[in-house]
C-alpha cells in the first residue's frame, strides 16, 4: 500500500478526522429528535386531562388548578368571561385594585408557567382575576369547579366560537355557568343591555349588580361626552345616585361595557366612584384591542387585531365612520365565527367599508374573497388586496398623508399588527403563518429577523396583488 493509500485510510478511521463527516449528522439528529420527543412527552404528561380533545384547553384547565392550589385561601377570586372587552375591563380593573393593594396580578396570557402572586400576597391581597374562556362546550362549568369564584362578571355575548355553539342561546347558556356556581354570599357583575345576558339574572342565587345604559341598570352610562376619533370616549356614570364623568384613553363607545364592568369590579371591592373615575384616566388600551399608535405626522394606526369575529365588524365601521382624519384607510385580515361561505362575507364587508373609509385593504388568502369586486370595478382604486403582510406594508408605507387613520382589524393568527411595527418599531420578522397565537410583541422571536415570503424582499414589494 503506498504513503497516499495509508493516509487517505487513516484519515477515514482516525475519530480526530471524523468529527465532522456526512455520517455522523443522522446519527445526531436522531439523539436530537429522541430528546425533544422526550421533552414533549414529560411535559404532556405533567397536563392532567380534564376531558377536552383539544389539549389546549387541558393546559388551561391545568393553569387555572395550579393558579387555585397556590394562592392563599383568603385571596377571593374575580372570574370574567364574555365573548369580548374581557381583557380591557380586567384592565381597568387592574387599574383600580392595585391603588388599594388588594391584588395580585394574575399569570394570564403566559398559562404554561406556574403563577406567582406578587410579595405580600399572604397579608394585603384580597382579591385575584382570572378570565376564563368558553372555546368549547363545559369549558366554564370546569373553570369554575377549579376556581370556586366569588364574584363572577360577563361583559358581552356575540357569536364567537361559531363553529361550537352555533348561536347565541347556545353561547349565553355556557357563559351562564359562572353565575349559576357563584355562592349565596357572591356577586354577579352582569351587562344588563344584553337581552342573553339580563336573563341570566334568574340564575344564580349571588347579589346583582347590573352596568349598561339601560334605565334600570345599577351602574349606568348616561351621557356620552365624546368617542369620536381623534378623541378618546368619555362618558357620564351614574351609581346610587351619584354621577361623576368618566374619562379614558379608549377610541370608541363600545369600550363602554368593559370600562362598566371594570368600575363594578372596583365598587363591589370597596373603592368609591369617584376614585375609580380618577383611575380610569391613565389605563392605555390593551395592546392589539384598539390599541393607538400614533406617527410623528399625526397620523395613527389603531390595532384592533387579536381576533375579528364576523358580529364585530359593524362596530369597527362604526368607529372609522365617525372618526375625523384626513384620510381613512381600514385594513382586514381574517374575519372569523359567521355561517356561509367565506366569498359573501368577505365581499359584503368590503363593500360596507368603502362606504365609510377611503381606502380597504385585505390580507393574505382570504384577500382573494374580493377578486369578483375588483373585475367589476367596484372601489376602483380604493379596494386593494394583498397576500402578504409585508406587500400590504410596503403599499400602505408608500403612501403617506398626515394626520390620517388606519384601523387594523384582523385575527392575531394574521400578524398583521407588523403593518404598524414595519413603521414605527423596524419589525424584521415577515414570516406567513407562523402558527402563534400571540401578538408578535409577545413572541420569543420577534426580534429574530425572518424574509418575507415568495421573495418579496428582492422586489420592491409595494405593487398590488392580482388576488
């Protein structure tokens, strides 16, 4: 054998040569794919079931008991469901308690790790909020034989979870297993203007106090001051009596029954009205649900892209019809939650929000729904479409006015509040479909930059999409 034959032979068996060789990469993805196996496996099983198919709602209901087992048995606990504004009034109602020291902020979006209640839980806290979710039938009967609440609160009843419940009494009548659970000696916090939600007052055996713009509501919104875009809603409150103005960075009057089921909470807890109006003042939106984000033009985009229900649109075209701007641009991602087809729907829409804005803007696949509008000329040069978040930012950065409106209305599987961070926060991430169910400020990769699809980043990516 000669030098060549013995070196080439060496270098082959030699561990010191091999460490990078095409061989050895199976074998350590194989290790690699068994440890994350073993990973997911130890974790699924520490998620005890409780009967849902969906193991999301199993890892729910696990938050929820171990929220339950670690908290003090003095802490009573505020649950609130309804089909939207739940967020923004625990809000409000984080606002108001946390003055007192009579809260812990609850775990909340981040339901896979333990909770853990603030310093002093032990001695000053007295109450804890947790919303719970009705995504399937006997979710809030669960939540609340884990949670045992005190005081119990539903804000609205819509069309949410179409595909589960198929209606409105089918909806009202899952939310209404919280007040029927709550305790003789609890309180339930109820929007009285729903007609779903008023019957549920022959449910339960707890203390009522009733908020809306009824007559016969406890809590009452009388006047409304202002909620016309640019400014914020305002709203004269009325309680046993006493009537105080209530101020709020919130765009639009149908925050009005969160903001009510906020001060309730803070009233049924023991702080007086007017404390709660003075409050209510410095609470911001909660992020993506209508949350404001201002250019240094004037102009402002309002987010309202955490979910997009069909039922809710019309609040949405409510909102820009009566805003004042200098030009109004409203941008759809998915509509969710309606009976039908999708093309009616989304054509149906588009056509009533070209009656109230200057420019609408679909994104992604759903934006094909408008295509038969767009052959026949309807909105000409005012509909567009666009399969990408990135083209529907590029057109929308290309085309600046100050002082305008764009309202941003889609579902958070859309991501397309990056239509806002491209401009103000440099986003790098244009990933399609990612599959997180959170806002892309919430993600852990957020910062980590992602191309966008279809290699748009080599083109200018501002022109519109034959949809």
């Amino acid at each position: 054998m000669d030098a060549d034959s013995r070196s080439k032979n060496r270098d082959a068996n030699d561990p010191r040569f091999r460490s990078s060789t095409f061989l050895e990469i199976p074998s350590r993805v194989i290790r690699l794919v068994k440890t994350r196996i073993r990973r997911l496996v130890g974790r699924q099983a520490e998620v005890p079931s409780y009967g849902f198919a969906d193991p999301r709602h199993n890892q729910v209901l696990a938050f929820q008991a171990s929220l339950r087992r670690k908290t003090p048995k003095h802490v009573h606990f505020i649950a609130v469901t309804g089909s939207c504004g739940k967020s923004t009034a625990i809000a409000v109602a984080y606002a108001i308690l946390s003055t007192t020291g009579k809260w812990f902020k609850e775990a909340g979006r981040r339901r896979t790790r333990a909770p853990r209640p603030t310093k002093g839980t032990e001695t000053s806290t007295a109450f804890c909020i947790e919303e719970i979710h009705a995504g399937h039938p006997g979710m809030i009967a669960e939540s609340v034989r884990i949670l045992k609440p005190q005081i119990g609160v539903i804000t609205t009843i819509g069309g949410d979870h179409y595909d589960c419940y198929r209606g409105l009494e089918a909806t009202a009548r899952e939310k209404g297993r919280l007040v029927e659970s709550l305790p003789p000696d609890g309180v339930a916090i109820l929007n009285i203007d729903s007609p779903h939600i008023a019957e549920m007052t022959q449910r339960t055996r707890a203390r009522l106090i009733t908020f809306g713009r009824a007559r016969e509501a406890d809590l009452r919104a009388l006047h409304i001051v202002s909620s016309a875009w640019p400014d914020r809603l305002s709203v004269e409150v009325a309680y046993r009596g006493e009537i105080v103005l209530v101020e709020t960075k919130l765009v639009g009057e149908h925050w009005i029954p969160s903001v009510l089921a906020g001060i309730a909470i803070g009233l049924v807890s023991g702080v007086d009205l007017k404390t709660c109006a003075e409050i209510v003042k410095s609470v911001e939106p909660v992020f993506s649900r209508c949350s404001v984000h201002s250019r240094p033009d004037d102009a402002a985009y309002v987010l309202d892209a955490f979910k997009a229900p069909y039922w809710t649109i019309a609040e949405g075209l409510a909102f820009v019809k009566n805003a004042r701007a200098s030009r109004k641009t409203i941008v759809f991602g998915t509509i969710s939650d309606y009976p039908g087809s999708a093309s009616p729907r989304y054509r149906r829409v588009a056509r009533n929000a070209l009656e109230v804005a200057d420019r609408v803007i679909f994104v992604g696949p759903h934006a094909a729904h408008i295509d038969k509008l767009l052959r026949q000329g309807v909105g000409k040069d005012r509909l567009f479409g666009f399969q990408t978040a990135y083209q529907a930012s590029a057109f929308i950065g290309s085309d600046e006015i100050a002082g305008e409106l764009i309202y941003v209305k889609g579902s958070v599987v859309d991501h397309i509040e990056r239509i806002m961070l491209a401009r103000l926060d440099e986003v790098v991430c244009w990933k399609e479909r990612c599959g997180r169910k959170r806002s892309c400020t919430d993600c852990p990769k957020y910062r980590i930059a992602a191309s966008p699809p279809l290699g748009l980043a080599h083109s200018d990516g501002s022109a519109r999409v034959s949809v």
